[in-house]
C-alpha cells in the first residue's frame, strides 16, 4: 500500500474515534492528583564495618526509596547507636570507635529504617614495658608491667602477654612478668602481644644492692647529711658507711648521726653477712623490725639514741654472735626479755634512759661474757638483792643501774656506822656482799626491802641516824634493850608507817613536838622510854641544819640551798608507792641532783630523760657535732660525756651494784679484781 493511501486511513479512524466520544452523555472524569512519595526503605552502606582502633572512624551512608521505588534525596534521616560505649554516631552518620564490641547503627526516616554493623576489635600495634630499666638484687624479684597500644595510642585491654627472658641463667621470668635475679648482669626481658614485641633492660646487682635501696627510701636518703654513692652504679663497697668483704657481701652499714628519718625498714634483714649494725644518734621511728634477728652474723647493735618504740624483739637471743647490744636513750617499753640472757657472747648490754618495766631477769645471771650493763633511767626495772644476782654483779666491770632496795641498805650501813656496828653482839652478815634478808636482825620482801628490823639487846650504842626514811616498807623496828643508844627518836622516823616501835631499856627520847607525838600515839604498839627530849642548843640545832641540807655556791657566794638532803628525808616513793630507783634518786652514786623527797611536792625528773620544748637543740655528746631534735624526737642527754661513744669515758661514775670496783675504768679497765670484802653500793670515779 501505497503512503498517502495509509495516511489517509489513520485519519478516517481518528475522525471515528472523536465521533464516538462526542456522542456521549456529555458528562467526563476529573482528573487524579498526584502520589505523594514516602520513605519505603532505607539501604545502609556499607553494611557493616570493623575499626581496629579506639577514636577510629568510618562513613554511613543511608539510601531512602519511597513507594515507587524513587530515590529520597532530601529525606531527613535519624542516626542512632544501640551502644555509645562501642561506637557512637553522629547526625551525618560519621560513625566513631569508642570500645571494643559491636554495636548496631540504625538508620530512620518516616517509618522506614536500616541497620548496619559496626564491629571494634583494637589490634596491638606497639608495647611498652615498665619499668624500661629495671634493676634487682640476685636472688630478689622485680615486678614489670606490660601495656599494649592500638595505631591511635590507646591501651588495649585484656591482652595476654607472653614472657621471655634473653639470658635465663642471668635472670628469669615468669608468665605474670615476675622477675628472679639469679646471678649479676643484664638480660633483655620481652613481653609479646598478637605477634608484637616490647622490652626492658634488667640489670642483676648485687644480692645486698636490694636491702641497702630499701633502706635508702625508708630513710629519707636524701635528707641524709652524706650519701655519697648511694643508689649509684658505683660498687655498694663505696657508698658512704657500707663496708663490704671479699665476696662483696655487706658487713657494715656505719651511719651514726646521719639525719636518718623514718624507720627501719625490714629488708635489712637480708644482709645475711652483716656484722656491724651502727645506726645510733638519729631519727628513727617505730619498733625495732624483727626481720633484724635474721642476721646470724651480727656482732654489734647499735640503735641507741633514736625514736624507738615497741618492745625489744625477744628474737634478739637468735643472735648467737651478738657482743654489744645498745638500745639505750629510745622509748622502748614493756619488760626484758629474759630470753636476752642466753646470748653467749654479749660483754655489752645498754638499755637506760627508756621506758621498760618490770625487774632484771633472773635469766640474766647466766650471762657468761658481759661485763656492763646499764640500765638506769628506766621506769622500773631493778635488781633483786638475791645471792644469785649479788654474785652475777661481782662478776661484771660496770653495771649502772638500780640494785632494788639499795636505799635500804644504805639506811642500814648508815644504822651499822651510826650505833657501833662492829661492837655488836651478833652483826653476822651486816655489810657483807650478801643478801640484806641474810644480816641479822633484817626481814626482808622478794626484792629485799627490809620489812622488819630486830635488833634488841644487840649492844647497839650512840645515836640513830637520820637516814632511816627510806626504809618506807618497814612496819617493824625492835631496839630494846641496847642501853648504850641515846639522844633522840629520829624525825625522820615519822615518814614511816610503823606498826610496832619498841625502844624500852635504851637512853631514846621523845622529840618535842605535837606532830611526832601524834604519830607516835598512832603506833599499834608503841612501847619505849617515854622521857621527853631537852630543847637542843644553838650547837645541836646547827649541826641537824649541816646534816639535812646541802651547801651550793651561787653568784660566787656559799649559800645554803633549802633542798633537804637525802640522808634527812625519803627518796625512796613516787606517785605509784613503789621505789623509784631512778639514777636521780641517788645523786651520790650517779652524779644527779636528788630526787624529790616523799611527802613533799612535785616530782624530780628523770637523769638523762629530759624531754625538750619545740626548738631545744640536743647538746650532743662532747667533741661531737650537734644534731637538732624536735621536742618529740629526742631526750636531752645529761650527765657528763656520751657513754656510748668509741674510744671516749664511758661514765662519769662507773659503779658497782653491790662490790666496789677498785681502780676500774669502762672500758680500758676491764679485768679488774680487786674488791673490798664488805661493802655496799658505793660510788668510785671511773
């Protein structure tokens, strides 16, 4: 067919169409509005992801299609983490690795959502192992600590560690990081982590290198007044007051008036081969470690003049090889171990000026070697007079301390002198080097404090003396019958608690005065002479004055100090009612004042325990220099040079509990026999 013959026919066909609809009922449809789109579903791209380091990111993508199937470019879509502490997301969907974990990110908009994955798994990509350069003893430990990082620097948790060591033999470790220093030298320790290594350097010291650091830090080392040396890579041989022996071994640590602060730390223990010990004049705090009686090879102690508190360890016995042992001048407490009297070589014990309690035990006169001790200044301890110490005392070249009822005996050697004692009718065991309990006539308690004195009808003649005050457990005094004593009752007697006074037959009489006859009249049973004494002369007056006051001169003057004289008045109480034995309490044998008389007022202090104001500087000993000391830190040291002091007078007064020691010296004197047969505690300059 031809083309103007088809054109022709597709125009007859369009004419019919119109035709049809123009015949219509004349009504037509409006027409539809258009479909809304709405968000139908959401594709998130990419669908997952895994970051492999904390603050590490990565870029969401949401794609919204609405109904039809079109694309939603300007769709506003809602971004949320199902967990912030994985991963967290901003409003542009720029999601941030904050932990290790997974976590959903959800996509919303409209009713249509989407998720993705997001998975953080650090990866290790550096280690650092601490300490990088570590240092221990052979035979200590040193703890290392291994800490894995991701590319961003962040740690990453709960790796393990696998441990190495680059020379076992040198020093090993163990799979916590732990490591055992066998013998000196440096190994290279290694910590692998995922496939990554970290190191430290270990340098292996000396065994004793590790005991002397601790020390070193338990001391304020730096505060130290020389510390040349210390903590060095210099042999511990040269560090100031470190001796060492052929094997390098320590075998002294010499560190007096250092300005050591702190306290002893248990480590020193460790110095297996440590023989010297020197430590005094300091600062230290604390109790005395009982670590320090591992040190078997010990041969001095020294720990005198410090802060110490506690009780001395009762271990210090283990120390077989002890000599000398000074604890003195602290403030240790309790009572002394009596185990301390089965070392077998100690020639030296000090343990004055603390605050220990207790007597001298029994134990001690076993003591083989020892040949001074001091022990005065205390707040109690004293020697029974018992045969068995008597004896022990002879033995030694000094003992400075307290005998228990030495007032006492000296009331009575002051009776013997006073009244004719070598004329007696029976005087056995009267000044002789044996127990009071064992003279004549004398009751006495465990500790020899006369309880009772009988001496009637003995031949006893002259006058009483006043030194009869300190027999303050006395209840009981007999002097019947010894015609040959006259003049007048005592006034001293009058501080006693007498139950029975028996003087009948004697040429005694009554001092005037209401107080002594009250107390006479007191007296259970009182039976004497009852003849009234005279008014004494101007003379007799005089001389009471001379006997029971002390001379001083002052400003250049001889004046008469209104101190009563401890041959007038007792010495012997303090606030508890025991006996004092204080070295202040026997001025004659230790060169102190004299104490506080009983029943007058306030309290003598304590020889050599004089606690300083803030600000006091402790004056030292002399010719050595002067360290300063708070008011809680040191006692003020009094009495003359210090007596612990190397090559220096050990005392002022070196004295015999019982036996004078004739010519004797501290030390140099050692050795020493010669010993009157009978007296008593008496005073001889060192």
């Amino acid at each position: 067919m031809s083309h103007p013959r088809k054109a022709i026919l597709a125009g007859a066909v369009l004419a019919g169409v119109a035709w049809v609809v123009g015949c219509g009922d004349g009504t037509t449809d409006p027409a539809r509005p258009p479909e809304v789109p709405v968000p139908a579903t959401i594709t998130m791209s990419p669908a997952s992801a895994e970051l492999t380091a904390v603050g590490e990111t990565v870029q969401l993508s949401a794609e919204v299609r609405d109904q039809n199937g079109r694309v939603m470019s300007r769709a506003a879509v809602t971004w949320v983490s199902v967990s912030n502490a994985v991963a967290r997301v901003d409003a542009a969907g720029l999601v941030t690795a904050v932990g290790n974990g997974t976590s959903t990110i959800s996509a919303t908009a409209g009713s249509a959502s989407g998720s993705a994955e997001v998975t953080v798994a650090q990866a290790v990509k550096g280690i650092e192992v601490l300490p990088a350069l570590g240092k221990v003893s052979a035979g200590d430990t040193l703890r290392l600590s291994a800490e894995a990082w991701d590319a961003n620097g962040h740690t990453v948790r709960g790796g393990e560690f696998t441990w190495s060591s680059s020379n076992s033999a040198v020093a090993a470790v163990d799979e916590s990081g732990l490591v055992h220093g066998i013998v000196e030298g440096v190994v290279t320790i290694t910590a692998t982590s995922a496939g990554v290594p970290g190191t430290a350097a270990v340098t292996v010291a000396h065994a004793d290198w590790g005991p002397l650091a601790a020390f070193y830090e338990a001391t304020q080392g730096q505060g130290w007044i020389e510390d040349d040396g210390w903590m060095s890579d210099r042999p511990i041989g040269e560090w100031h007051g470190v001796t060492t022996g052929p094997d390098g071994h320590v075998t002294a640590l010499e560190l007096a008036s250092s300005h050591l602060t702190g306290s002893i730390p248990a480590e020193l223990g460790r110095l297996s081969h440590l023989e010297t010990l020197h430590l005094q004049w300091n600062r230290l705090r604390g109790p005395i470690p009982a670590e320090l009686t591992r040190l078997l090879n010990l041969r001095s102690l020294r720990l005198d003049v410090n802060g110490l508190v506690g009780e001395i360890p009762a271990e210090l016995a283990n120390l077989a090889r002890l000599q000398d042992l000074r604890l003195n001048h602290n403030f240790l407490s309790g009572q002394i171990p009596p185990q301390l009297g089965s070392l077998p070589n100690l020639t030296r014990l000090s343990i004055q000026g603390n605050d220990l309690t207790g007597l001298v035990p029994s134990a001690f006169t076993r003591f083989e070697r020892l040949r001074f001790f001091h022990f005065r200044d205390n707040e109690y301890p004293c020697i029974p007079d018992e045969t068995d110490f008597i004896r022990w005392l002879q033995r030694l070249d000094v003992a400075l301390g307290p005998v228990c009822n030495e007032d006492d005996r000296k009331a009575l050697v002051s009776l013997y002198e006073g009244t004719g004692g070598s004329e007696w009718t029976r005087s056995d065991g009267w000044l002789d080097d044996v127990p009071v309990s064992e003279w004549h006539g004398v009751t006495t308690d465990s500790l020899g404090r006369v309880l009772a004195l009988d001496l009637a009808d003995n031949g006893l003649a002259g006058s009483l003396p006043e030194l009869l005050a300190p027999l303050t457990r006395m209840t009981s005094l007999r002097l019947d019958g010894n015609e040959g004593l006259t003049g007048p009752l005592p006034l001293t007697l009058s501080a006693l608690s007498l139950e029975a006074l028996e003087y009948r037959h004697t040429g005694l009489c009554i001092p005037t005065g209401e107080s002594f006859a009250g107390w006479l009249a007191a007296i259970p049973l009182h039976e004497g002479t009852d003849a009234d004494c005279s008014s004494p002369s101007d003379r007799e007056v005089l001389e009471l004055l001379l006997q029971c006051c002390r001379w001083s001169r002052m400003e250049g003057r001889r004046e008469l100090a209104f101190v009563p004289s401890p041959r007038c008045v007792d010495r012997s109480g303090d606030r508890r009612g025991r006996p004092r034995n204080r070295a202040a309490a026997s001025p004659q044998r230790f060169g102190g004042p004299p104490s506080t008389p009983a029943g007058l007022p306030g309290r003598a202090p304590r020889t050599g325990r004089v606690r300083q104001p803030p600000g006091r500087t402790d004056p030292g000993p002399v010719g050595r220099p002067v360290q300063p000391h708070t008011a809680e830190s040191r006692p003020e040291r009094t009495g003359g040079t210090d007596p612990s002091t190397v090559g220096r007078s050990v005392q002022p007064f070196a004295v015999a509990a019982v036996g004078e020691r004739a010519g004797g010296t501290d030390p140099a004197g050692a050795g020493q026999t010669d010993r009157p047969s009978r007296a008593g505690a008496r005073v001889q300059q060192a």
